[in-house]
C-alpha cells in the first residue's frame, strides 16, 4: 500500500542517511522500523547494528553509493571463483 507522510526535513536527511550506510533503501529503513516498534522491540537499531552498518563512509564513496553507483554487478566472490577456474 502507497502512503504519502509529511516528516521534518532534519528527520528525512538523517533517515535517508543510516539507509544509506546499511546499503538499503529509505522505504526497507522505515518498513523495519514500522516492524520493530509495532513488535514492541523498539530497541535502537545502532545497538544491534554490526560495525560494518555503523561505519563512517568517505564522502565520495557515500555520494556515489547514493546515486546507486554500486547496484548490481557481479558479486566479487563470483568473479574470484570464475577467473581461479579460468587457470
């Protein structure tokens, strides 16, 4: 279902911000917080996110994963794998 929410600007950077740096989307960050508080375990999620979720990103790799620079591709475990069997 389609929802349009008005939310403070302030609320919408920082939102789209920690989507961002766990490598999803805005919409999968506000489904899982609907999710979390409505289960009654509105915990934050910074305390059960894995450091590799919570790093800090160089502003350059940050815009270009933004942009969606890094979606798609092959994964790079497929690429070793192919290019070990190539030889």
């Amino acid at each position: 279902m389609k929802l349009t929410v008005e939310i403070p600007d302030s609320l919408y950077r920082r939102a789209k911000i920690r989507a961002v740096e766990e490598g999803g989307t805005l919409r999968e960050l506000v489904i899982a917080s609907l999710e979390r508080e409505l289960a009654g375990t509105g915990r934050v999620a910074e305390e059960a996110a894995p450091y590799f979720a919570r790093r800090t990103l160089l502003p350059a790799f940050r815009k270009l994963r933004a942009v969606g620079a890094f979606t798609g591709g092959t994964d790079s475990t497929a690429a070793v794998s192919e290019e070990r069997d190539a030889r």
